[in-house]
C-alpha cells in the first residue's frame, strides 16, 4: 500500500486577512508572505514556500488539506489505489498544481466533505531561511513529521472515516475513552502516518470543518513566551496548559480571529505503532468556561 508521508500544507478561509495577518505574525509567530492573488497571503514555518494558505473568502474555516507522497511513482500508484476503492478522484490541472507551488496534485473528499488534496514535489526555499514573525527562542518542528496535528469534525462515523484515511495509508484508531456516568464512554480518535505520534483527530462535533491545528516548538519556553503574549494580546484561552497522555505533548490551547482554536506544544513521544487507550491526559488540560473567558 502506497502512504502519504506527512500533512504538508492546508488551506484557511477568512473574514479578515488584515486580522489573520497579524495574529500569524505576532501571536503564532510564522512568516507572513504576500499572495500571488488579492485577498490571499502564505503563511511560512520553515524553508517550504508555504504551509498554510489563507484566503479572504468570509468562511473563517478549513477549506482542504495537502497530504505528500513520496514522488511520482506514488503519485500515480495513489491515485490507482484510490480508485480501486471507489474514491472519486480529480486529477488537477498544471496551472493549479503551480497554485498550490507543488509539481502534481490530486483533489478528492473525505466522507464528511472535508476537502483533500494529495501532492509531490513541494517547493523548498533554502535560499530563503524561514523568518519568523516575532521573536523566537527556537523554531517549529515540522521535517518528516510534517506541518503539525489537525483535528476535525466528523459526520458519517468512525468506521467510514476510518476506512477513507486506511486508503490513504495512515493508521491508527480511538487513543482516549473518557468515562461519562451513565452513558456509554465518549471517544477519541487519532491516526498517524510518520513519526509524529498523530497527524489527524476526530473527537468534537462542531459546525465547522476543523477543531484545532497544532503547531510544535522545538524549545519549551516559545511555549511560555506565547502564552504570555496571548494574555498581553486578551486572547481567548479554550484549553488550559497541560501534557497529553497519548503523545505526550506539553500544550495549551487558544481562539484564533476565525473562532476555531490552535494550539502549540513542546516535546511529546513518537508514534508507537501499537494500540492503547487513556481515560484522561496526564495532566491539566482543562476546558475553559464562558465565564472564565470573559474575566480573562
């Protein structure tokens, strides 16, 4: 079976660029680079042309995620792969591969209508080192383990979305069982298909397409620092600071301009390859209450 190697980019529909812009910058602290079109900017966390494209289009959430292939012998195989399990594909144009700076692309959808895309040849940019927004003690982790982790929203079940993403190659399966008295335990699912202990979630219901992206750093005081700059900034927290007990990632969460949230980490293991389930994290990671928000 062909696999997708990482989360290479995604696509973000806004209401406000100017907003999107700034918080990129100076609360996330990727790279800001103008679009090639009018209502769109790149967002940069390494040497890739981009990672994430925003366009001004008012739907403040995801529009589609790129997921790699190793090259064109895959790309082909992948696309013969999805057919045979009868998975619509739309083989796109050279002018829209060049869009999205990779050299081919693929378009489909998951089961809910989440917008996909799968690539080769991404455009790398080492004569332009990645430069960060603001002030960093470190960098992103991104390398083989791509951009980050996504959450998502499901609407067909487990064993449809599931069966999508086998076809795709990643693996995985329910990592969290939390216990609800009186009701049957409310479940977590994650699927991996590099080194990162998870690239994809489904957990939440939500009305909109996406749950949370996560982004890593490679030193654990940007994860202080961001912190500190989203209370000078009054950002709304989501999650309070706490350590996943499936990836062992040190994180908290909090609201972007598009109401959905983001969240960054340091450290946190590999992916294991063998099935397990928790009833909590390790710690913290608490929701944060209305109430909480607006004394904040």
């Amino acid at each position: 079976m062909v696999q997708v190697t990482e989360l290479g980019y995604m696509g973000i529909g806004v209401k406000s660029l100017t907003d999107w812009k700034r918080y990129a910058a100076d609360i996330l602290a990727l790279e800001v680079v103008d679009g090639d079109t009018p209502g769109r900017c790149y967002l940069r966390a390494d040497n890739w042309h981009h990672r994430i494209v925003v366009d001004e289009d008012g739907t403040d959430d995801l529009n589609y995620l790129g997921f790699r292939v190793a090259g064109g012998e895959e790309f082909l195989e992948m696309k013969r792969q999805l057919e045979d399990a009868g998975i619509r594909v739309q083989m796109a144009s050279s002018e829209e591969a060049s869009q999205r700076h990779v050299l081919e692309l693929m378009k489909l959808a998951d089961p809910s209508g989440v917008p996909i895309e799968v690539f080769h040849g991404p455009h790398s940019q080492p004569n332009k080192p990645f430069h960060p927004g603001r002030r960093m003690h470190g960098r992103f982790i991104t390398g083989d383990g791509g951009l980050g982790h996504t959450m998502l929203t499901q609407t067909v079940g487990w064993e449809k979305t599931y069966a999508f993403y086998r076809h795709l190659g990643m693996r995985g399966g329910v990592d969290y069982r939390f216990p609800v008295p009186g009701k049957s335990p409310f479940e977590a699912m994650f699927m991996s298909c590099n080194s990162r202990d998870h690239t994809l979630a489904w957990a939440f219901p939500g009305t909109k397409r996406i749950n949370h992206l996560m982004l890593q750093y490679n030193e654990f005081d940007d994860v202080g620092l961001t912190y500190e700059i989203i209370q000078q900034n009054q950002i709304q927290m989501g999650i309070t600071h706490g350590r996943h007990a499936n990836d062992g990632m040190y994180s908290f969460y909090f609201l972007n301009p598009s109401g959905w949230m983001n969240e960054v980490g340091w450290g946190g293991r590999d992916a294991n390859y063998q099935s397990e389930y928790h009833e909590r994290d390790t710690y913290g990671h608490d929701p944060v209450k209305p109430a909480q928000k607006a004394a904040e």
